[in-house]
C-alpha cells in the first residue's frame, strides 16, 4: 500500500550552509542550485522525487547565495492555479523572534515553523538538498503509520569503511531505534552492528547510517523545536538523540543508490558516473523522472566527434576529436580536434552569436566553449568559461590542492570556476 499524503504531508528542503566543500562551484550560487548531470540542479533531486511521490508542497530554506537559486525555482515549478501544490523559497530572515542566522539544520526548521503552521498537515518531511537518489516517500510514510512512530529517519546500509562518516542507528526486533551514535569511531563499530538483512550483510553493509531524511509528527516538532528543545540546533546531533529517551523513533532502511555531494570530489565522481553503461542512478526511469526547468533549446550538433560512455545535454555544437567518460552541458562549444576525456562541462547560460565569436577572434579574445585542440582529463569546467586554443588541462593524483583565480585543484580535479578565461596554449596540471 501507498498512502496517499498530497493532503497531509508537507516537505521542508534543507539548502544547507555556505558549501565551503564544495567551492569554488558554490562561490556565486547556493549547493542546491549547483548544475548536475548537465541540464538539471541539484534540488531538482528532492523535489522530483516529493513529485514523484505525491508530496506537492514544498519549502525549500536557503540562507547563502539564493539568488540563482531563486530564479531556477520560479522559472520551473509552476503549478495549476486550480492546484494547491507550490514550491517556495523561504530564506533566512532576521525577526524579533529570530534575531540571527540558521544555526544548524533543526535551528533552520525552527525559523521557519510560522509559514510551516500556516498549512493543514500531519506530517513533516524533512530533506537535505544536496543528495542524489530516488526514493518512494509514500512507502516510507506507510512504514511510519504502520510502525505508530513518532519520528521516522531513512537509513541506508553502509559497511566499516563508510560507517564513521554517519551517524549510525541500531535497531530492534520491531524495527524500531534504540540507540544511535554520531560518527562513531572504528573501533566502537562492533558494538553498533544491525541486522540490515541477507543481502546487504553479504556486501558487508552491517550498519544502518542516517541519510538525513525525517518525517515528524506535526506536534511533535513543534514542540520539540519551540519548547522542549528550542535551543537545540541540529537534527543529527542534538534532536534524534534527545528524543531516543522518550519517543518512537523508527527506522525506515533503504537500499537503492543514494549519494551525499558533500565535497568536491563526491560530485565529480556522481556525474561521471551518471556515464556507466547501466548507471545506478537511472536519468531514464519514467516512473521516477527528474524535472527541472524546460529550455527551447535545439538538439545538439555533432561533427567528426568520436563519442564513448557519455552524455551530451541539448543545444550543444560539437567538432571534438574525441569525448570520453565525459558529462557535456547545455549550450557547449567545443573546438576542432580537442579532447575531451573524464570530465565534466557544465556548459552556458547562453549562446554567442557566429558575429560575436568573429568579433572576439579578431580581437584577439576567446570565447564561450572550448577552443581548438585541447586536451583536458579529470577536470570540472564550470559554466560560461572560455578556455582557448591548445590549452592542456590534466588533473590527476599527482597535483596537490591549489587554490587561484582561474582555477581550483581538489583530490587532483581541477575545477575552472565559473566564467574564468583560460588563455590559449595554456597548460595546468
């Protein structure tokens, strides 16, 4: 069964902090608004799949670089004037009540409960913004109900290498939380051992690890976060394991592919995986599919391009030798006889007219796209760069972490920040 919850549950999206992990594609935009798999962002993940799952009021609390984050949102999720469905934007803001800032991720909530309590609901759905995955949250709601919890948290199965990064939960014969420890260290791992089943345990995954996803009872959070915890600023932290001592906390185990883009390297790894023959995040999946906003864009364009295990987003114009194991973005120019090979290019936010790139030539300018006989290897270009001729990215273990105004170098990727200008027979790396 698949509780109908349009009516009763609403969901509160977490845009998280400033993202300093994931600079410098934070630096001008929020982590839910940073582009993924060329043509969508990544709060299109939770979003679709609240969509996806009948849950059709949505918050999503921003407090850095929201702007484009903003506009993303109003240009998309337009709903029917005859529906009560919306996606709203609600940022920090400072009242007398709420003097500062979002403290944490339940300080956040907190700050946000008088729009929260303006709308009819029973359940509160609580997401991260930064994650990849694809959940059924009516399945995990009946779960709650059937289980008579009073707060439900989404867990995965992780092994011994994984599990210190989590909190960690173990749970009882019924299914229910009994203890739960915040990164706990690997030699205290044996005494937090879960039955994760059959499956799982024979991949090594003994540990059921938080996945940042709640639902409360309406009251409960309520008074959780305005009497009885209210100078509590984490969910993680502080909430869960308070309310251990007195309430049914429930486990809800999930086993599909989920991924937490937490730093650089996650991200680069998530999108270059979106390239496998059979990826495990599915883009193709009809029943779960991914929105975002729609573009009047033309298909892409491909000239004596040799193209292996990768994906090319709409509106591209392509005279590349080659492109490998590579994520190309909307709009995307690349020259004659580059290589393009286990990188990600986020693409543009607009095109150049044939005019405009004369007119830049002839100056002696470059621009938008990638220029004629490049070579770039593990790299993240982000949007509107102009990267010229002959020029030589090459990331890779070898390169330690570097920090410059054109751009970044993090676990040997080398990330060109937005609407750098990289000059031609330039090499790095």
């Amino acid at each position: 069964m698949k509780t109908n919850i349009s009516k009763n549950t609403l969901a509160v999206i977490l845009g998280g902090g400033a993202g300093t992990r994931l600079s410098p594609l934070t630096a001008n935009r929020s982590k839910p608004a940073v582009p993924i798999a060329g043509k969508y962002r990544l709060v299109d993940i939770p979003i679709s799949n609240c969509m996806n799952s009948d849950v059709t009021r949505m918050f999503v609390v921003t407090q850095f670089n929201s702007a484009s984050l903003n506009t993303h949102i109003k240009n998309t999720y337009q709903f029917s004037s005859f529906s009560k469905a919306f996606v709203d934007i609600l940022a920090a803001e400072q009242t007398p009540d709420n003097p500062t800032w979002f403290q944490g991720t339940a300080d956040a909530v907190r700050q946000c409960l008088h729009h929260l309590e303006e709308h009819n609901f029973e359940y509160a759905l609580i997401l991260s913004g930064d994650q990849l995955y694809q959940m059924d949250f009516r399945l995990m709601l009946d779960n709650h109900i059937a289980k008579k919890a009073d707060i439900s948290i989404a867990t995965i199965p992780v092994n011994d290498k994984d599990a210190p990064e989590f909190g960690i939960m173990k749970v009882n014969e019924k299914g229910l939380i009994s203890s739960f420890i915040e990164k706990p260290k690997a030699d205290l791992l044996k005494d937090w051992v879960s039955d994760t089943g059959e499956k799982m345990q024979k991949e090594g995954k003994n540990y059921l690890a938080s996945m940042g996803i709640y639902i409360f009872n309406k009251k409960l959070l309520f008074d959780l976060l305005k009497e009885e915890m209210k100078d509590a600023t984490d969910f993680g932290k502080e909430i869960i394991p308070h309310s251990l001592e007195k309430y049914t906390l429930t486990s809800y185990q999930y086993e599909g592919y989920w991924t937490d883009i937490g730093n650089i390297h996650s991200f680069y790894e998530a999108n270059l995986a979106l390239t496998e023959e059979v990826p495990q995040f599915n883009l193709f999946d009809t029943e779960n599919t991914i929105y975002t906003r729609p573009r009047m864009l033309p298909p892409s364009k491909i000239n004596g391009t040799t193209l292996h295990q990768s994906m090319i987003a709409d509106g591209c114009i392509l005279h590349a030798k080659s492109i490998t194991n590579s994520v190309v973005g909307i709009r995307t120019r690349i020259g004659a006889m580059s290589e393009i090979d286990s990188t990600y290019i986020m693409g543009a936010d607009e095109y150049e007219t044939l005019l405009q790139i004369k007119n830049l030539e002839e100056n002696g300018e470059i621009a938008i796209g990638i220029g004629k006989r490049c070579k770039i290897f593990q790299a993240i270009i982000d949007k509107n760069c102009r990267i010229g001729d002959d020029v030589v990215i090459k990331g890779g273990s070898h390169l330690a972490n570097q920090e410059t105004d054109l751009y970044t170098i993090k676990d040997g990727i080398v990330v060109v920040k937005k609407g750098a200008t990289i000059p031609n027979n330039t090499t790095i790396g």
